[in-house]
C-alpha cells in the first residue's frame, strides 16, 4: 500500500469521526460517507498526477556551495 493511500485511509477515519460527533451521522454511515469521499478525492489526485508536466527553464549551479535552484 502506498503513502498516499495510507494518508487517505488516515483523512477518511478522521472525516468518518467528524461526522458522527458534529453531524451526528450513524457511525457506519458515517464511515461509508468519508470512504466514498477519500476514494474519489484519492482517484482524482491519480488523475492530476497522471497529465501533470513540468517545464524547467533554467538550472542554476550552486557551485557546491548550497542546493541548486530550479527555475
């Protein structure tokens, strides 16, 4: 399992836990709810990373003197 499936596995019991307290929301309903939400939000973040480009302009070399800069 991924990191970032683990950081939505951690977000959806969290979001479950809000909704029981403040909304009120049966507990398992509430779990359904927030494993929907992760699942889509986990599924577009796939999407965005997938057609994510990058475009460097210009590397500046430190000169070993710190972290080269992108730009």
């Amino acid at each position: 399992m991924s990191d970032s499936q683990n950081d939505y596995e951690d977000w959806d019991v969290e979001r479950a836990a809000i909704m029981e307290y403040d909304g009120e929301v049966p507990r398992h309903e509430a779990e359904r709810q927030a494993r929907g939400m992760a699942l889509i939000i986990n599924r577009r973040t796939e999407e965005i990373m997938a057609n994510m480009q990058i475009t460097i302009d210009r590397i500046d070399y430190a000169g070993g003197n710190g972290p080269n800069m992108i730009h």
